[in-house]
C-alpha cells in the first residue's frame, strides 16, 4: 500500500530535508583532493547529532555508514574509506536524515577539483535527469512519466540509465512502495496522488547500464569500469505540483 501523508507530515519530512541540504552545502565546500570519504562520513554524522538527527542508513539492513560514498564506476552504496580522494574524481555522497522519526533522502554528485570534461558533461546531464524526471512528479501521471522522462532524456544524450538500483516511496522508513525506476514506459506504475512522497535518484552511466556488487556485499560498479553519476531528491505529490523535499543551490 501506497500511504499518503498529511500536511503536518510532509511539514515534518521538509525539515529533515532542510537539515539534509545545509549539509550537502557543507560537504560541498569540503570535498577537494586530499580528503577522504571517512572524513566526509564523520562530518555527516557529528552535523546531524549537532541539529538533533540520526543517519537514518547507518545499521540499516547492517550498513555501517552515515553516507554512502560512490566514487568514479562506483554506482552505489559505497562505503566511505580512508583512501583520499584525488583530483579529477567525481564522488556521490548519499545519506538519510532521520529528524523526529520523519526522513529525507538525497543524493549528490561532486567533483573533486579539475574534473574532465566527460565526467562534467555526465555530471550536468544526471542533475538535468533528475529534474527532468521532477518536472513530471505530478498528480494524475504514472510513476512511468517520471521514469520515461529520465530515460528519454538520457539515451538522448548518449548515456545509459542504471537498472539494477531504483527509487521509492519514503515516510518513516526508507524504503516503502512504490517502486520508482528511471527507465521504461510511461503506462507503467501507479498514478500519482497527493501526499504521496517518493526519491527520484537516475543513475547515469558513460558506459552501459550493467551493475556489479562487489563481495563486501554493497559496491555497486559499472561492469564496464566506466564513470557514474547521481543525484537525489526527495519529492512530495501536492495539487499544486511537486515538492522538492531536500532543495539546495549547488
Ligand atoms: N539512500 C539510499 C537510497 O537512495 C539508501 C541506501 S540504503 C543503505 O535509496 F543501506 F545503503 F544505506
Ligand atoms: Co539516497
């Protein structure tokens, strides 16, 4: 079943996705070369224990992170390491806020310094994606308008979109349904109807869309080696359009 959430509700899921892109703000003037994803992954942690939140992924299904942290043919579910990050990297960093039981979910690309113009233009067009697919979270669309927008877009631009990892339905848990993918048809999915709050999260891939778990059961790589990318948002279904639930100007 597919809940719907109350005013007060989303009100509640905002402010977790407030508290969630002030962080992305700092974690943005952190990233350079030289810093590792454990640093980042600290820094996660401490900032939502200063602001009164959980890191909602951290012993989730025996995930031992704040953050996952994803970097170049990393898809996702990273773990953050101590390996510093270098120059021309492209890390996505991906956390839950748990703020008074409600959540927000998001995820980022970033680049770490000078970063090529492949990885840029695969970088700008993910983000687009992911708007793309916002643009269509409407009430009386199909889960497959967000879904086929993505695609659409993607292939257009000359990348494959990640089938093995999709978005969902979110509240007090991290996962609830619907089930959100960023490719396929438009007649596929439920209709969408107010209160509804989904993640809308395309992974874009330079390379094919094939994925791999490493044996530390998480990783997920393009079985290619080829860059990834992603960007998050956590959206609610209102009359009046969607509701970007984790907005942030970066
Ligand atoms: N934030 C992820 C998502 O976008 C969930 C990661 S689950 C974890 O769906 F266990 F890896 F944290
Ligand atoms: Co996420």
């Amino acid at each position: 079943m597919i809940t719907r959430k109350t005013h007060q509700e989303i009100e509640a899921m905002h402010k977790a996705g407030k508290l969630l892109a002030a962080c992305h703000n700092e974690i943005n003037k952190r990233i350079r070369p030289g810093v590792t994803t454990k640093d980042i992954d600290h820094f996660v942690e401490s900032y939502l224990k200063m602001h009164d939140a959980l890191p909602e992924q951290k012993g989730y299904q025996g995930y031992q992170f704040a953050t996952c942290a994803s970097v170049n043919d990393v898809v996702c579910h990273g773990f953050p390491s101590s390996t510093p990050l270098s120059e021309g990297d492209i890390v996505t960093i991906d956390f839950v806020v748990n703020l008074d039981g409600w959540l927000a979910d998001s995820a980022w690309s970033y680049a770490v310094g000078d970063v090529s113009a492949k990885g840029q233009r695969l970088m700008k067009t993910t983000k687009e994606a992911l708007y793309r697919g916002i643009e269509q979270a409407k009430v009386g669309n199909r889960i497959g308008h967000i879904a086929n927008a993505i695609e659409t877009f993607a292939v257009a631009k000359g990348y494959s979109v990640v089938r093995d990892f999709i978005g969902h339905g979110i509240g007090d848990m991290i996962h609830e349904p619907p089930h959100v993918p960023h490719f396929g048809p438009i007649e596929q999915g439920p209709v969408l109807e107010e209160g509804m709050v989904l993640t809308i999260e395309p992974m874009l891939n330079c390379g094919t869309y094939h994925t791999f778990v490493e044996e530390d059961g998480w990783t997920a790589r393009t079985i290619d080696g080829e860059l990834s990318a992603q960007y998050e948002h956590t959206v609610a279904i209102a009359n009046q359009g969607p509701i970007i639930l984790t907005d942030q100007d970066i």
